[in-house]
C-alpha cells in the first residue's frame, strides 16, 4: 500500500505552497487506493506553536484533503536519541562547538545547506564543559556505506552524493535532532512508502539516503514535485508573508476550488504554478 505524508513545522501558516505540496502527496496515496499521513514537525523549540498546528488540520480539511495523524516530533525525541547513540557508538558522530559565523569564516566551499564545515573540531576534538552540536563523520559513514543509490519518480534512479554536504549536523544545540536525522526517522517509523516534497529538498534526499542504510532503515521511493513561487519568481516562503491559507479559509473562499485550481495547473504545467498564484494571491 502506498504511504505519503505532510509534515509542516508549526512555526508560522501554511501557504499555497504548503497546499500544492499536501494535495501532491494526497493524491499519490489516493491514486493508489493507499494513505495519507499528517505529522506536526513541532521540535523547533519557542518557534513551536500549538495553535497552528489546529490551523493545519482546519486547513487540510477545508481543501477537501482527508488524512491520517500520527505522532508529533516532540513525543518521537526518545528514537532520536537512540539513533544518535547508534550513530556515536559506530564512531561516526563527533561534537562541535563553532558557532556558524566561525564556519563561515574557515569554509572554503559551499554545499546544499550552506558552508561546509571544514572539520575543526574533527581535529581538534571534543571540548570540554561547553554546549555542543554533533556532526556525521561523512568521509567515514561514506566509506562504510559504500555506493548507494535511490530512486525518484521524476528523475529515476540516483546515485547517492552525500559528500555534498560535507560534516552534516545531525543533532542540534537548540533542537533534540536536525531536520535530516528526525524526517529520515519519522518516515520509517509511519511506512512512507513514498516521500513527496518539493524540489528544494532534492539534494536533501542524498544524505538521508546515507541514513538509511547506516541506521538499517527501509529505502522509500521519492517523488519531488514542482515548487510554487510568488510573482517576484522566488519560492514560497512563511519568511516572506506568502497568503495564509487560515485566512483565505476565515474570508469564505472555496478551498476545494482552490486545490481544484492547484491540481489543474499542475497539470497543465507539469512545472510552474506561477500563473495561478498570481491571480490568486
């Protein structure tokens, strides 16, 4: 049976973008007769609000979307450590206490998530008495995983890259785990079978791929879907007040005509919804 899910975080309202991703995701569950997942991200510490999170169910039901809740991030905090644990156990974790400008300043490349760390504290080792993050030994976890591959449904099979990213944070200091590490997790916890999101998270799926595999995790199959941007061409973001669908929801609009007009463009486009957030918006 096919499995997807919608994770948001509840640190601000969902928009359009946030409606595309969870009717892309309902609709591949439903295409095959199979399930779709609602899972509330909430470990991002005071950022965290409950009241969103009921704001996303109102608007998942408002766009006409029927779903399967599972279990928060933040009662899940237990299996994240364990598989931190796991990770440290192997040797593949180590601590870091740079802060992000002193990575800034030493990096002397770039990756997917931004700089990457150059392996400071891989040298030097662990400090004593002082907050820290932990951090993938990626050239030993490559090197004990092999060659990987995984599959999109867009794209086909992939080879695995996760050297892309250099020394990854795979525990935070300001939250229990990193987006990598729980969303890898979670997924095998729920049976995702097939994990949809958008193209922005494509590169994401190397590392994860990596996680699997030295976690012992099953390999779902991806799909990433077109992102939706505003009329300036840029992604939708919460950062950047894209429309609240709460609000669209509280004014009286339609939302099952709004997610029919989301899943026409799609498919008229196959690429960009650009048109109809425009008219929309």
């Amino acid at each position: 049976m096919t499995v997807t899910r919608f994770a948001p975080s509840p640190n601000g309202p969902l928009h359009l973008g946030h409606a595309f991703s969870a009717i892309v995701a309902h609709d591949r569950a439903s295409a095959d007769g199979g399930e779709f997942l609602l899972r509330i991200e909430d470990i991002d510490g005071a950022r965290s609000r409950a009241e969103l999170a009921d704001d996303f169910r109102a608007d998942l039901a408002w766009l006409g979307l029927t779903y399967r809740e599972v279990t928060p991030q933040s009662q899940r905090i237990p299996t994240y450590h364990a598989a931190a644990d796991t990770l440290r156990d192997m040797g593949l974790l180590y601590p870091c206490t740079c802060t992000r400008a002193e990575v800034a300043a030493a990096a002397v490349a770039s990756g997917p998530d931004g700089p990457i760390y150059p392996g400071t504290c891989l040298r030097r080792g662990p400090q004593p008495g002082v907050d820290a993050a932990w951090r993938l030994d990626m050239k030993n976890a490559i090197r004990l995983a092999g060659a990987l591959e995984w599959t999109d449904e867009r794209r086909g099979v992939q080879t695995a890259q996760p050297e892309l990213f250099g020394d990854v944070v795979l525990w935070r200091k300001d939250a229990p785990a990193s987006y990598h590490l729980a969303a890898t997790l979670d997924d095998a916890a729920d049976g995702v079978t097939h994990v949809t999101r958008g193209m922005d998270l494509f590169l994401s799926t190397h590392i994860h791929r990596l996680l699997q595999h030295l976690l012992g995790l099953p390999v779902p199959v991806w799909h990433h879907h077109p992102v939706l941007t505003g009329p300036d061409g840029r992604k939708l973001a919460k950062r950047r007040d894209a429309p609240a669908l709460a609000e669209r929801r509280r004014a009286g609009e339609d939302g099952q005509a709004l997610a029919a007009d989301l899943r026409a463009a799609l498919f008229a486009t196959g690429i960009s919804l650009s048109d109809t957030i425009n008219q929309q918006s």
